[in-house]
C-alpha cells in the first residue's frame, strides 16, 4: 500500500466528479423559474393579506428541490439515503388557501425538473402553468356569490324584504336567521341579476329595517 493510498478518500472522489458549471447553470435557471412564479402568485393572489415570506420560500423551494435532485442523479447510494433523511420532515404550518397548495407543487415540480436536466420541460411547463392560472383566476364571473345580512323588527318586515329581494335579485336563499327580543337578523346568499347593488339602498329604507350589510363571498373569507 502507497502513501497515496492511505490518504485517499471517496469523498474526494465525489469532489473531482462534481460538475461546477452544471451547478450553476441549474441554479440560476431554477432562480429565474422561481421568480416567475413568485410573479404569478403576486399577480393572482386574492386573499386577505399578501404574505411575502411565502411568496420568497416558493423561490428558495425551487432552488433548494433542484440541488437536491442534483445530489440525488450523481449517486444512488446518496439518492437512497436522502429518501430516508426526507421522510422523517414534518411541516406544522398551515395552508389557508387552497390555491397556495398549487403554487408549491408547481415550485418542487419545476425544481425537479430542472434538477433532471429536462430544462425545456421545466420552461415550457411553467410558462403553460402561469398562462393558466393567468386566465382562470382573473377570469370576471358576472355569478360571484353575496351576503346580505339584514337586520329588521318583526316577521311582517322580513317578508317585505324577501319580496325586494325576489324583484332585484335572480336568485336568494336563507342560510341563517337569529331571532331575538331586539329583532330578527337574516344571512341571505344572493346572487345579482347585474353588477350593480342599489337594490341594498332600497332594502334598508324599508321601514322596520334596521341595517342592511352587503359583502362579497368567495368561499374562503369576507370582504
């Protein structure tokens, strides 16, 4: 045995067979994927409040998927031991919107993906991907769902209320009423005949009425 022998060491093996410019060129592809879809979310995002550290994470998701798919295709040893170091993670926090779910797939797919080296897939894919969600989440629904939530005195003053509401409106349906000493207070899912709501001004005029709130429902939160 060699003196060069002793001091030899796999690990300096796997360091002369890593590719830098292949690195790099992964990395600042998946950097510039990321970012657009850090754009698209930003664009499309219809919540209550932006969250920018979730908008940054889907950025260093990308990046961080495709430096580990790059591990992972140079060795299979490596690629095993990483399945079993990534099943023991476990996340705790919570997503609110359902869309938010679409958004980091899209970033671990696209990082694996550029990991792979299928980069024309990775561009095309997301370019198609951000198209969609271009077209479909700004698309304009003359069909948006509203609650009306009234406050009136007694039994005879609601019914004056559904009949205003069966004139202006194509379509109401009850979804709660409380009845109390102090009045009645009905939540009404409506749908507009057109995007105008003066019919709200006339609700409340009506006499026993005492308030009249309109708001805008999407399925996830109020406005």
């Amino acid at each position: 045995m060699s003196f060069q022998d002793i001091f030899k060491s796999s690990f300096y093996d796997n360091i002369t067979s890593f590719s830098l410019l292949d690195t790099i060129i992964a990395l600042l592809l998946a950097l510039v994927v990321g970012i657009f879809i850090y754009m698209v979310y930003r664009k499309n995002f219809q919540g209550v409040m932006f969250s920018e550290s979730f908008g940054i994470s889907l950025v260093a998701m990308c990046m961080i998927t495709t430096l580990v798919i790059l591990a992972v295709t140079s060795n299979v040893v490596l690629s095993l031991g990483m399945v079993g170091a990534l099943s023991i993670v476990r996340f705790r926090t919570a997503i609110k919107d359902p869309m938010d779910i679409c958004y980091l797939f899209w970033a671990l797919g696209a990082g694996i993906v550029i990991g792979a080296g299928m980069i024309p897939l990775a561009v095309i894919g997301s370019l198609m991907i951000g198209g969609l969600l271009f077209i479909l989440v700004n698309k304009k629904h003359n069909d948006n769902p509203y609650i009306l939530i009234v406050n009136c005195q007694n039994d005879t003053v609601e019914n004056r209320v559904y009949q205003e509401l069966g004139n202006y409106v194509k379509h109401h349906v009850v979804k709660s009423k409380t009845v109390s000493k102090a009045g009645i207070e009905m939540t009404v899912e409506i749908r507009l005949q057109d995007m105008t709501t003066e019919f709200v001004n006339r609700i409340a005029n009506v006499e026993g009425v005492s308030n009249a709130v309109l708001v805008s429902y999407n399925g996830n939160y109020m406005s």
